[in-house]
C-alpha cells in the first residue's frame, strides 16, 4: 500500500530511475575489464622507487596476467596484462634457486594448459618478461584495449620497441600522428612504426568482431568476409595476417593476427620458425598464456642448443647471442635484397645484450654442457654490463652433443637426420627404424629424448655447423617468401609499394653515410 502511495506522487518515477542510471554508470565504470578504471588502477599503482628485491618484482610481472571478465566470456583459454615496475635480474645464484627446471619438464609438455598453477615451477617463463619503460608500456597496452576482439596473447617486438644500434644519426621525423608523450619519449632520436603479434583462439571470430569495428584497417580482401580472411591467413604464409600502418591512439602499429595453436606448434617444433624466430630475440609481453609460455620457454632453449650445435668449444656471449638472432634470418628473402642492412642482427645484439642475458642466462645454467668462465660473472654488477664479450665454454663429448641432437625441435630434427642420410648411405629400412627410435612418444607413453648412435654419430661431423645452418634456411624460406607474397595482398598495393620505398630509402641512407664514417 505504502509503495503505491510513493508510486503515486508526482516526481517519484523520474528520480528513481536517475538513481538507477547514475548507479548503472558508476558499476559499469568500475568493472575489470574497463579501459578507464584500469588505467587508473594501473597510475595509482605506480612506484616512483625500485624495489629491494628484482626477483620478486619480475614474479609480480608474471603473475599480473589475469583473465579479464570480457574476454573470458568469449574464450576458455585464459589472458592477461603482464606488467612490470622494476629491473629485474637474472644470475647463477637467482636461477639455481628461483628459475631452475624440474627434470624431464621438456620430455611432455602440455601446451593445452588453462592455468599459470600448471607450469613446471612457480617461477617457469619469468626470463621472458623484458622490462621496459613504466609508461611506454602503459601506452601499448592501451593500444591493445582499442580492440573489441579478444586478444588472449600478445607481444610489441622491433625496432620501434627495442632500439637497435644502427649507427645512424638522430632524427626528428616521426611516423605517428599523434602520439603520446611516452612514445616520444622512448622513441626519441627517430620514431618508428611499432609491431604487434595477437595470439587468438578462433580466427574466422575474431576477424568478424574486427572487421565489425575496424573495416579500415583490412584491405579489399575485408570485403570478402571473415570467412575469406580466416582462410588466407591460416593457409597461406607462415598463418599470420597483417594489418600495416594502422593509427590507434595517435601511433602507427602494424599488427599480426595468429591463432595460439599454431604459435605453441611452430614454437615447439619450429615448422616454419616464423614465430619461433621472433621470439628468440627480446620482445615485449602484454598479454601471457600459460601454454604459449611453455612453448616459448622450449623455442629458447632450443635456440640455445641450435647455438651451441653451430658453435666450437670456447667462445663468448656475443658470438651465442649473435647465433641465436641469426637464426630467424637465416632463409628470410628480406636479408638478400640489398634495401636490408646486412649487419642487422649484430647490431640488434649489441643494442639488446642486457636483454638477450636475461632470456638466456637461467637457460644456460640449467645446461649441463655449457658454462661461463669468465671471473667477471661472479660480480652482481655484470647482470647490467651492456659489454656482452664474457668468455663462455661448451662440453664437445659427442655424448652430451648427441643429446642436444636428439632434443632439437622434431621439425627441424627430422630434416637434420635426412640430411644424414644421404651422406651416411643408411637404407631406408634402417633409416626407418632409426626414425621410429627417434619419435617423442609411441603407443604407450612418451620417451626420455636421449641421443643414440646416430645422434652421436651427427655430433661428431665437422660439418655440422653448415648442415644445420642449411636446414634451418630451408625451414625459413618457403614460409617467409610467401607471408611476404601474402602481405602484398593483405596489406594492400599502396601499404606494399609504402614499406617498399622506405626500405629502399633507408639503404640508400645507409649507403650515404657510409664514406662519411670511413
């Protein structure tokens, strides 16, 4: 009775529902997946300060990643912001205690993993998450936050994220339009279009919501449909689509869509080392998941052991890192056109070297036949040396070797041991039977990748480092020719012809300067 009185009175409904509207506004501001509230959580955060105790911090980072209420709706598979705040470290005494490896974790890895809790360790991946500037990554995250399609994995790499000493003089001219200060200020001395990777789990989905939302980021293949988009991507190339020289929020990104089981396949097993390669070098992580974590964390030691196969007894840090990055260009047409600079993988080296020790360092401890053996590893202070020349050393016995044979990515290891073959005269039947020894599981259940005879047999070949370097650019030039074919026309003539000329333009640079340095 007293409720209809209320409803009676004239004025009542109308403040009822300003009320409603007002409430309905502050809940929807303050949920966790708004732009807005998590840009402010993420100031009032911040710490001006750095931290006591790197290691703690960077397991901050790692653990930051949580699934977001929106895109947990539109997938099962969990996503999250890695983010940071402090320097982290990585050394012999670090990774023995916080970083080591359980045995065996590589023997049968689950990449079909939902949760971080089902890692090997509680601290497995931590080497992955590169720190870089506070708000430079605040600014791509929100780059990230501009799309509605549910992004479950991503990672900002290149130049215009990590510098690269090109020996080129500063420059003031700037690709972006508009962008925000922490842009300008990381990029000072020359801006550069920013790359993305975007992991997804169901592409032809993903198109749609964002042909929906950003038709103008497609070329006429948008016009086609999702369905047409989805096919082009998977079926063509290395299964990653491109949208080059996009502005969002004010910066030029070109962006890579890629669904996550093929990343986890060509990390783990390196079909096309297209991505694998990527993230062989330092990139910055902004969105993680717990299986492309682990199959990242295979491709690195991986990588690791594809060095050392390519490496002699004694050598240093730079000649191990520069092996690394050199992987992924081995095959790539790119490096044979003269618009590219022939020294692009030193200099990413000698720019990165604090980077690549913090991937690499915890790996290599955790091997048994590679050390450091310069006295300068035992300061706390050479974590941050940017002078990456400390001597290294690696166990030659064509036992341990052969098991780094045998532990190789099952794509490239394949090809490795037909190229053996043929110069060991094996028969087929016998090769067969040395190719089922050599399989990761049978019918009942998985096997301990220990080398054989023909593993250690490889080893010991004096060739080896050619063999290998031949294999991997034959795995790297198919895929890379036609994602390059492809990019023609997913990015369109005009974006083509642009990217084009400003390769052209910058070896042209290159050259110029060139006599004058001499």
């Amino acid at each position: 009775m007293a409720l209809n009185r209320l409803a009676s009175i004239k004025g009542f409904k109308p403040l009822v529902a300003g009320n409603s509207f007002v409430l309905g506004q502050h809940v929807w501001y303050r949920r966790p997946d708004c732009p807005r509230y998590r840009s402010l959580a993420s100031k009032a955060s911040e710490s001006p300060q750095k931290p006591e105790n790197p290691s703690r911090d960077l397991q901050v980072e790692a653990n930051a990643s949580s699934p977001s209420s929106r895109e947990s709706s539109a997938n099962s598979r969990p996503s999250g912001d890695a983010s940071t705040s402090s320097i982290p470290a990585v050394s012999s005494s670090s990774s023995s205690t916080s970083q080591s490896m359980p045995p065996g974790w590589e023997d049968n890895p689950d990449y079909n993993i939902s949760a971080f809790s089902q890692l090997p360790h509680q601290h497995f991946g931590f080497n992955q998450f590169i720190v870089i500037n506070e708000e430079f990554k605040e600014a791509l995250r929100q780059i990230l936050w501009h799309f509605r399609a549910p992004i479950r994995y991503a990672f900002a790499y290149g130049s215009g994220v990590f510098s690269q000493d090109d020996g080129q003089e500063p420059t003031t001219w700037s690709p972006h339009p508009h962008p925000p200060e922490a842009v300008k200020a990381w990029q000072k001395g020359g801006g550069k279009m920013i790359d993305f990777i975007f992991g997804v789990s169901f592409t032809q989905h993903w198109h749609s919501l964002n042909l929906t939302q950003h038709r103008d980021h497609y070329s006429f293949l948008g016009s086609l449909g999702s369905g047409f988009v989805s096919r082009i991507q998977d079926r063509w190339g290395a299964g990653v689509y491109f949208n080059p020289y996009i502005t969002v929020n004010g910066t030029l990104v070109k962006y890579g869509v890629v669904n996550l089981d093929t990343i986890s396949r060509d990390l783990s097993e390196w079909d096309t080392l297209y991505l694998a390669g990527r993230l062989q070098k330092p990139v910055k992580i902004l969105r993680d998941d717990p299986g492309v974590r682990l199959a990242n964390q295979v491709n690195l030691i991986s990588a690791v052991r594809a060095a050392l196969l390519m490496l002699g007894p004694s050598f240093t840090e730079r000649e191990l890192y520069t092996a690394i990055a050199g992987i992924s260009y081995l095959g790539d047409p790119r490096m044979e056109l003269p618009a590219e600079n022939p020294r692009k993988v030193a200099n990413i080296v000698s720019a990165q070297s604090t980077n690549f020790r913090q991937l690499y360092a915890p790996l290599i401890d955790n091997l048994p036949n590679v050390t450091f053996t310069d006295p300068r590893c035992s300061n706390p202070d050479w974590l941050n040396d940017p002078n990456p020349d400390t001597k290294m050393e690696q166990d030659m016995d064509p036992l341990k070797r052969g098991n780094m044979v045998r532990r190789l990515p099952k794509a490239l290891r394949k090809k490795l041991y037909f190229q053996y073959q043929k110069k060991f005269a094996i028969p087929g039947s016998a090769f067969d039977q040395v190719m089922n020894e050599s399989k990761d599981e049978d019918d009942q259940s998985f096997k301990r990748r220990q080398g054989g005879d023909f593993e250690q047999r490889i080893a010991e070949q004096s060739d080896l480092p050619k063999v290998m370097g031949d294999v991997i650019r034959n795995t790297i030039r198919w895929p890379s020719a036609s994602q390059s074919l492809k990019s023609f026309f997913t990015a369109g003539p005009v974006h083509s012809w642009r990217y084009m000329s400003e390769k052209v333009a910058k070896s042209r640079q290159r050259r110029a300067d060139s006599p004058e340095k001499e």
